[in-house]
C-alpha cells in the first residue's frame, strides 16, 4: 500500500523507473503465497492491478507487468467473497471502481457502498470509513462526474488533479447516459 501510495505522489513514469509496481507485487505475491485466501492481499491485488492499468493503460500494464482490469476485478471479488462484512474491503473496492470508471463500474461500487453502510461500526476507523461510504454513495447518486472526482483525489489523497482525473471519455459517456 505505502509503494502504491509513494507512485501516486511521484507519478507513473518515475514509479515504474523506480521499480515500485515490481517491488509491491513481490510483496503482495509473498502474502498470498504464505497465506492464498488472504481477503487483505487479495483486496491489495485486486487494487494494484487497477492502479497499474488507470495509469499506464491497458497495453503497459500488461506488458510490463502482466495487470490487467480483470485481474483486478477478479482479486477484488475474492477477497469480498471471502470477507463480506469487511467494511474496509467494501470500502476500498469501491473507491478503486468508482475511481477506474465511475459509468461502467457504478453498480458495483454502488453495491459495495450499501453493504459497507449497513455493517455497524466497531470503532472510530470503522466510524470513519462509514462516514466517507455515506458521502461517497451521495455523490454517485447526484451523478455530478466533477464534484464525484474532487471527491475522489480528495478520498486518495489529494495526489491528482480532479479535471485530470478520468480521460474525456468517462464524462462523455455518463453525458450519453453510459
């Protein structure tokens, strides 16, 4: 997560020079070879491989690093699968879609955001992560793509610019009605 969070803030070009797509997935290959159903590894997966594709493309993604969107979705399901009730899990899923494609990945987030809401918090990180699945759940309702991408690189960290955020054609689309 720390090397995933370190590329966003130098950018792709210098991440991928600097080796941290490698390093992060011998980490999270060494989780899962030790322990396969880990639903944490699984979900971090599921994350890098989508990470990887929204900022190399598809073609990049794949050649140099064998990630690919399906992959992603794919780890994301089996670690829900394998911990439904995990309100971070949910959380994290659906941050990951809304931000890949807020128009084609909707009713999965969506789907995410209401279980996540529904399992009461055990404490303030719980609290917390509720919180944010209530606002994030308001702005996909509202179907505002600008206000739901501020919110997003806010949600992220701030380490992108909001109308950099998703390609034109992620707008254009949700303007046609996906």
């Amino acid at each position: 997560i720390a090397l995933g969070l370190e590329g966003r803030r130098m950018g792709a070009m210098s991440a991928h020079f600097n080796r941290l797509g490698d390093q992060a997935l011998g980490h999270i290959s060494a989780v899962l070879q030790s322990n396969p159903n880990s639903p944490w590894a699984l979900g971090v997966l599921g994350a890098w491989n989508i990470e990887i594709v929204a900022r190399g493309g598809a073609g990049a993604a794949r050649l140099f690093y064998g990630a690919s969107r399906r992959r992603g979705i794919d780890a994301y399901n089996q670690a829900i699968a394998l911990a439904p009730e995990n309100l971070v899990l949910q959380y994290e899923r659906a941050l990951t879609y809304l931000s890949l494609d807020p128009v084609e990945l909707e009713p999965e987030a969506m789907s995410g955001l209401a279980v996540a809401i529904a399992i009461p918090s055990k404490d303030a990180l719980e609290f917390e992560i509720s919180s944010r699945c209530q606002l994030l759940k308001s702005a996909v309702e509202r179907h505002e793509l600008p206000a739901l991408a501020v919110l997003l690189v806010h949600l992220r960290g701030n380490y992108e610019k909001a109308e950099d955020f998703w390609p034109r054609r992620i707008f254009d689309r949700a303007s046609r009605g996906k």
